[in-house]
C-alpha cells in the first residue's frame, strides 16, 4: 500500500501497553485509520478478549504483537527502545503502575521527547477513586447517565462497554491523542494524554446538564421528549413482534408519521399538550400493532416521516439500506470514518512484529 491508500494516519507509530477497556477498540481505530501500532503482550495471556470461532479479536486487527516482561530490566530496556523511534505510546494500567514499573511519562519523555503519551482509565490520573477497579457501569454511573437512559429516572444498565468503554472513553482518547500529536508534530514537544471514562461520558452528556438549567416546564418536555414516553418519539411495536423507531419531532415530520399510519391528524388531539400524550401513544400502538414490521417499512422509508425497523443485529448485516451503503465488510462493520483521498478499511491481522520494528527503526516507513 501507498501512503495514500493505508488511511490519513500513514506512517504515525503507536506501542499499545495490552489492556482491556477502551484500549483495544482506541487501537483499532487508530489501525483502520493507517497507523503502524505494535502492541506489547504480558507473558500472561489476555482476559476478556472476543475472539471470533478462528481465535482472532476483530477488535484486535492491525497490530503487530510482541510479548514483553516489563517487570524485568530486559523487558523495559527493549520497551524504552522502541519508545525512541515512536510518536504515541497508549496504556490502560491504573494510575501508578507505569511509573512503578520504570516506564511512566517522565522515562518516556528522556528518550522521546516529542513522544504523545495516551492513557486510558475509568477514573482518570487523579482523584479518591484513581485507584480502584471499575468496569464501564461503575464509571458510568457517577455521571447520571444510567438515570438518564432508564425509564422514568429508574436506572437501567446500558448495553456493555457502548457508553462508557467505547464513547466516553476510546473515542475521547483517539481524540485527545491526534490532538497531542498535532502539536507534538508542531512544536517537537510531546504531552500526556488523560483520557477517563468518567470524564468522557459526561462530556457527551453536556446538552443534557445544559437542559437542567432551563425553565422547569421546558425542562419536563424535553426530558419527556427525549425519554421515551413522548408518543411521537418512541418505540411502538407492531404484529409481528418486531419494533419501529418513531423520532417525528418536527410538525412537518409528525403530518407524514400520521399519514403513513392512516389516521386524519385533524381528528386527532393537539400534540402541543402534553395531556393528550397517553391517547396519542394508545391511537399509534394499536395502528402499529395492526400490521407486521416489513408492512410499516415498506410505508416509511424514503419518506420523511422519520419511522424506521428497530433492526437486531443478526438483520442489520444484511439488510439492503446497509448493504447500499457498504456498512459490513465479512459481517463486521466497516472501518469508519470515510476519506475521500486517504481510503481506510480494515487493518490487516496478522501483522509481524519483527518487520514493523525494522520499518521503525529504520526509518523506511
């Protein structure tokens, strides 16, 4: 591959500490996107890794990988090497245990200076709880995101490792990484990057903390609105069991949702008033519930009535609206984002440690 074909982040070189967590996906994004990422395995094997029926982590695609002791001099000195001739270093450990091992920020910064040094926790550097074990709901929950996506304030468990691993956290040090290394690449001079999953979940829960300051009736609307229980924005489930997702929030949008369901909207009570809600959701869900899922989609789509399948994942694979887009390559997802010069894909498995160091070390790509 050219630089142009291997995706915007050609010839960018990681060292990934192994680690659960976000780091797995942030290295998978960051492999997708060109980078050259040699990932540094404990003598131990991995746990909760998710390996598909051949033994690869898709996850786990783009990366060469070494087993390092790091608890031993050899295993350092060899890290500290390859630390020299690389741009990013990203680890998952709690806060502590690079340093305890020999190889925090300040060892790392004496032999690349210019080094973006990315670290990913639940709880970040700092703070009471730095040094306690979580997963992606124990994080989470300080935020009040698991209020937020329950019912009616009841807080329920988000779908695992989505909101907090993936969002709050990958995501946040992807972007705190790039940011770094756009300096770095400025000034010569490198930085650490504290990604927490705290922190950013409840970044992406901005608008939500913003709306609490609000007039308490417009307040009660848009949580309302957003929660699930407005009959025009919510979930209705039709014949056959199946699901269709209704957000018909502008008045344009809800005339073509009430069209599609048959009804006469003048006969209808006014959606402005939220005393009207309850017969408004009981009028949608008996339509819904009178014909099968395929029925209500052949209705919706290609308008704008914004109705759309609540698809399982088993259907979203091979869906046609998926499929004219290109979504999945070999039933995973395909890389994201898009790039009209640098195209990206799925980084490759496989990749041999030996013949990436010498690249490194080399300075041949």
């Amino acid at each position: 591959m050219t630089a142009l074909t291997r995706g915007p982040l050609a010839g960018v070189r990681i060292i990934e500490i192994a680690g659960i967590g976000p780091l797995p996906f942030a290295g998978m994004l960051l492999a997708d996107l060109g980078a050259d990422i040699l990932r540094i395995d404990p003598p131990r094997p991995r746990e909760l890794q998710s390996a598909d029926a051949d033994g690869r982590d898709p996850v786990m695609r783009g990366r060469a990988a070494m087993t390092l002791d790091l608890k031993t001099d050899e295993g350092r000195d060899r890290l500290l090497g390859l630390v020299a001739v690389a741009d990013v270093l990203i680890e998952g450990l709690r806060p502590g245990k690079m340093e305890a091992l020999g190889l925090g920020p300040g060892a790392c910064f004496a032999r690349a200076p210019h080094l973006v040094y990315g670290r990913s926790t639940g709880w970040g550097q700092t703070g009471s709880l730095a040094a306690s074990a979580g997963h992606d709901p124990n994080y989470v929950s300080y935020t009040g995101a698991l209020s937020w996506l329950g019912a009616s304030g009841r807080p329920a468990m988000p779908p695992f490792g989505l909101v907090g691993d993936t969002a709050g956290g990958a995501l946040y040090l992807v972007v705190g990484v790039l940011a770094a290394l756009h300096h770095a690449r400025a000034t010569g001079t490198g930085q650490v990057v504290d990604a927490a999953i705290m922190d950013g979940t409840l970044s992406l829960m901005t608008g939500l903390y913003a709306m609490q300051d609000r007039d308490p009736a417009e307040r009660a609307r848009w949580h309302a609105t957003m929660g699930g229980s407005c009959p025009f924005a919510t979930l209705y489930e039709t014949a056959d069991g199946g699901f269709m997702a209704v957000c018909a929030l502008e008045s344009r949008f809800y005339a073509q949702f009430v069209e599609g369901l048959g009804l006469d909207a003048k006969a209808l009570p006014p959606r402005g008033d939220m005393a009207h809600w309850p017969a408004l959701r009981e009028q949608f869900a008996r339509s819904f519930r009178a014909k099968p899922r395929s029925h209500w989609e052949q209705i919706f789509t290609g308008t704008d009535a914004c109705v759309t399948a609540a698809l399982s994942i088993e259907e979203a694979r091979d869906h046609p609206i998926n499929a004219a887009r290109g979504a999945f390559a070999n039933g995973i997802p395909a890389a994201a984002p898009r790039f009209s010069v640098t195209a990206t894909g799925h980084a490759p498995q496989g990749l041999a440690a030996d013949a990436m160091i010498e690249r490194w070390q080399t300075g041949s790509g």
